[in-house]
C-alpha cells in the first residue's frame, strides 16, 4: 500500500492483533498458570480456542489476519490491473514466500527433515491461499463477479461437508480430505519407532478444503478495502462497513443453525460471523482513527502492525527466553513459579524492542 494511501486504523488495528499474539496472550497464559486468581478463569477462556463448535474472542485471530490482508488487496494491486504479468509475478512470490514461512513457523521446515515436514498447517500459509484466490478474483473480475464468486466459494465447502459426513470432530469431511491428500506430511502425524506413522487422533483442523472459505474471508476484507478506497465520504464509509458487518453476523448465525460456528474446520457460517466482527471492529477503528482523527495512546501499536511478518515470525519461531535466563539467573531463587513468567514477558520484550529499532530505522519487512 502505498505511503500516501496508508489507512492508519489498519495499521492500528493491524498491530492490536499481533500485540495479542506475541505478547499480551502468551504472558497472560503464564501468569494464570502460576497465579492462584479465579477470577483469571473466565477472561482466559476467551484467550484459548473453542474445542469444537462456537467461538471465542482467540477464534478471531485468524479470521482477522486473513481479513486484513483482504483489505490491502484494492491499494496493493490496483496499479496492476493494465500489467497483468507483473500482478501475477507478485502474487506468486508473495504466495511462495509466505507459504515457505508457514512452513518454518509450524511445518519443521528448519529441521531439515523432510519426513517431519507439515505442508499445509499455519496461518501464513491460510494467509497465501485465501490471497490467492482474492488477488486473482480481484485482478480479473468486476465487484458483482467478486461477490458471486464468494458466494460460490462458501457453497462449495458447504456442499461436501454437509452431504458427505457430519460436523462431529471425526466425522467431518473436510478434516478426511486433509488427511487423504496430505497423508504423513498432516500437521498432528505421529512417528514410531518403527518407522510407522498414524494421524493423531486429536488434532481437528483441516486445510484444503477450508482453502475454499480462506478465500471468502480474504474477499470479505477485499470488499472493505474497496469501500474504504472508492468511498469518499469517510463517515459513510464507516456506517457501510458498520451495516455489512452487522448483516454478515445476522447471516452467519442464520447458517449456524443449519451448519455450525466452528473455527477448526473453518465453516461458512463461521466465515460470515467472524467476517461480519472484522467488519465492526474495522469500522470501529476506521471511524475513531481515520474520520475522528484520534489515535491518541494507539500510536505504538504501528511498532506491530507495520512490521507484522517480523513479528509473527520472530514472536512464533525464535525462542529468546535463553538470553533473558543466561542475564537473570539469579533470579530464579527469589521468584519461585514466577520466574517462568518473567522468562515469557523477557522474551517477548525483546521482540518489541526489536521491532522498535525496526520502526525507528524505518526498516518494513514487506512481501
């Protein structure tokens, strides 16, 4: 996106997601392992994933990243659009590099080991698949045809999903499609001794068909960054994204009567629900940064939300936890259980003043 085009309420917004991610959640889970806090129970539930069928506010983390990169789609390729070759040059190496990093972050591509390889099972990799498909949708159609094809993109994962098994852990089908197509390379695959393999029997997400509502997701931020860049009038660009979001909940919940809210195997319901929530948390945020021009105390987030590869990588890959224990031995004796926790805030401390040096330099890790 360029400069002059930068929405800062993305970036904001962009940044309260990552700060989440790689450091408020994590630290909170260690100190609720630790702490002897009640209280602590009922905010924690909300900061680990639902097990199966519904949703909590850590289920909409993901469905967050995905709607966020949706809306760079418009400011990112628009200048494409008469260069077809160079559009697609981009969104291969974008597809391939964010793909390769899934790969490392999750899928034990630095093991070298290609046995333990996982192909197909982060975030990023969700991220590359939904771009994809909202990037060439984008590129080749008009609005009308953007919006039908979401709409064929969440009925064909509605179709072999709901005639071709149930929506239990074990009997759905998109988790056995993963399973045939994948095989041993399946995140949650065991090795034995023996040089065998089997599937674990409690690990529930799947990948390849879920592809189909990554890319409705994708759109679904595609069109809100449409709205946001054709739309002059600020104001009215935040009661659309405030009504879409509205209707986009209302018709998710509708669905989930039909085919339930599950994050696991990416539902379309869920898709619409959680896609209707990015539309008012984005609406919200657009209309107190961007309109009201007021982001007094959220300026910081930027340290996250511009540099956001950087900080999902470097808060999920590199553990800098030795450093914090290799300069604060000696703390261990006079904090007891605590001193994990202080390990975990170490840690993530370092990535933000990392990210802070980032930012201060001006250096954008961008794809």
């Amino acid at each position: 996106m360029a400069e002059k085009e930068r929405l800062l309420s993305l970036d904001i917004l962009r940044g309260l997601v990552l700060f989440l991610l790689v450091f408020f959640q994590p630290l909170l889970c260690a100190v609720g392992r630790v702490a002897d806090a009640p209280w602590l129970d009922g905010i924690l539930y909300q900061f680990v994933h639902e097990d199966w069928a519904g949703f909590r506010l850590w289920d909409l983390v993901m469905p967050m990243f995905l709607f966020l990169s949706g809306v760079t789609v418009p400011f990112s390729l628009e200048k494409y659009r008469s260069d077809k070759k160079a559009a697609y040059i981009k969104i291969v190496r974008r597809v391939l590099i964010l793909w390769a990093l899934g790969m490392v972050v999750q899928g034990n591509l630095l093991g070298f080991r290609p046995r333990y390889f996982k192909f197909y099972s982060n975030t990023l990799q969700a991220i590359a698949a939904g771009w994809l498909i909202a990037s060439v949708l984008y590129l080749n159609c008009k609005v009308k045809w953007q919006m039908i094809a979401t709409v064929c993109l969440l009925l064909a994962y509605w179709a072999p999903v709901s005639f071709l098994g149930d929506f239990t852990p074990d009997g759905n089908f998109a988790v056995k499609l993963d399973k045939v197509v994948l095989g041993r390379f399946m995140d949650g695959v065991s090795w034995h001794p023996d040089g065998t393999w089997s599937f674990s029997p409690d690990y529930h997400y799947s990948w390849i068909l879920s592809s189909l509502t990554f890319g409705a997701t994708v759109m679904l931020g595609s069109f809100a960054g449409q709205i946001v860049k054709v739309g002059r009038d600020k104001n009215k660009n935040a009661v659309a994204l405030s009504a879409i979001g509205v209707a986009l909940v209302g018709l998710g919940l509708l669905w989930s009567v039909r085919m339930p809210i599950i994050k696991r195997i990416w539902t379309s319901s869920m898709t619409l629900f959680a896609g209707g929530l990015c539309f008012l948390i984005l609406a919200l945020f657009y209309y107190v940064v961007d309109c009201r021009k007021f982001s007094k105390g959220l300026g910081w987030l930027k340290i996250y939300g511009m540099n956001s590869i950087a900080a999902y990588v470097l808060g999920e890959v590199v553990n800098f936890r030795s450093i914090v224990a290799s300069l604060s031995y000696g703390l261990e004796n006079c904090m007891g259980e605590w001193y994990a926790v202080w390990l975990c805030f170490g840690n993530y401390l370092i990535v933000f003043l990392i990210l802070l040096s980032l930012y201060r330099h001006k250096k954008f890790i961008r794809i």
